[in-house]
C-alpha cells in the first residue's frame, strides 16, 4: 500500500487554487488540505503541522484598493 502525502493549497478558492486542488485530489495517494483567507490561523498552522508539502498560491492580484496588496500577499505569506 502507497504511503499517503498530505499536502496544502493556500488560495484553494482562487482560479488556480481550485483547479490545482481538483488535480490533487484525484490522486489515490494523496490527501489535499484546502486553506482560503477567512481560515483561521489555527486551521493553518493545523494543516501546515499535517503537511508533506505546501504549494502557496494565495494572493491578491487585483485589489480594489492599492492598499489591499500589500496585506494580501506578503501579509499573508508572514
């Protein structure tokens, strides 16, 4: 029996988040842990604690406001 790879998608609900989460999940072997921006910090850390792997995806790319960007990508990232 494969061992099973637990791996976490930051921006799972975003275009790539989705489709990446979708390709991943169809793995038998692998276990995939979906995280958005209104998870809670305890959801994340509990993922990143389960993890084999990360692909952090999750970004802000359009903002409505210039201000936004900042916070939303290497806000998130920290």
């Amino acid at each position: 029996m494969a061992e099973i790879s637990t791996i976490t998608v930051t921006g799972a609900g975003g275009f790539i988040g989705r489709h990446l989460l979708e390709a991943l999940s169809r793995r038998p072997d692998t276990e995939v842990l979906g995280i958005e921006i209104d998870s809670s910090p305890q959801e994340l850390r509990k993922a990143l604690g389960r993890s084999d792997a990360v692909f952090h995806i999750a970004g802000v790319n359009r903002p409505e406001k210039p201000e936004d960007y900042e916070p939303g990508n290497a806000g998130f990232t920290a």
